[in-house]
C-alpha cells in the first residue's frame, strides 16, 4: 500500500535527519515509524473506552458498576486459588 503524506518543511527536514541518523532511507525509516506505532500496546484508556461506552449506554450507575468489577474481581481470584490447589475453576 502506498500512503502520501504532506510534511512541513521543518518536519521534512528533521525526519531526514532522523532518517538519516538510523542508516535508512525517508521511506524506510517512516515504515519503521508506522510499524512500531502498529505493534505498540494499547493504553488502558484505548483498551477501556469500548467498556466505557458500553456501560454508559447501558445506564448503569456507577456504584453497581463498581459492585460488578469487584464481583468479577474477586471470582477470577478465586477461580485462580482454586486451580492453584488442583481444582478446576467453574
């Protein structure tokens, strides 16, 4: 795939710098860039905003909400103590 971008001219010049520093070409050095940025985890903010909306949208109040983390919380501990001592979790 192919991708035009327009740079200014200050940004130009410092991306051929930096390019230029890491032994690569503009284009390679900008694949790098993308890659990395590609491959890079998500925050906790991008990963939570999905549940975020969700629950927004379902009209649950915060101190229930609160309740069913901890819930979940503390099954997921439990099921993990349990498997811990040879139990299968549920």
């Amino acid at each position: 795939m192919t991708v035009t971008i327009s740079l200014l001219p200050d940004d130009e010049k410092r991306l051929a710098q930096l390019a230029a520093a890491s032994g690569t070409d503009m284009a390679e050095y900008v694949r790098r860039l993308v890659k990395k940025e590609i491959d890079a985890p998500l925050s906790i903010i991008e990963a939570a905003e999905p549940l975020a909306r969700a629950v927004e949208k379902s009209g649950v109040g915060d101190d229930e909400f609160t309740s069913i983390l901890q819930q979940a919380r503390n099954d997921a501990r439990e099921a993990r103590q349990s498997h811990g001592r040879g139990q299968r979790p549920p």
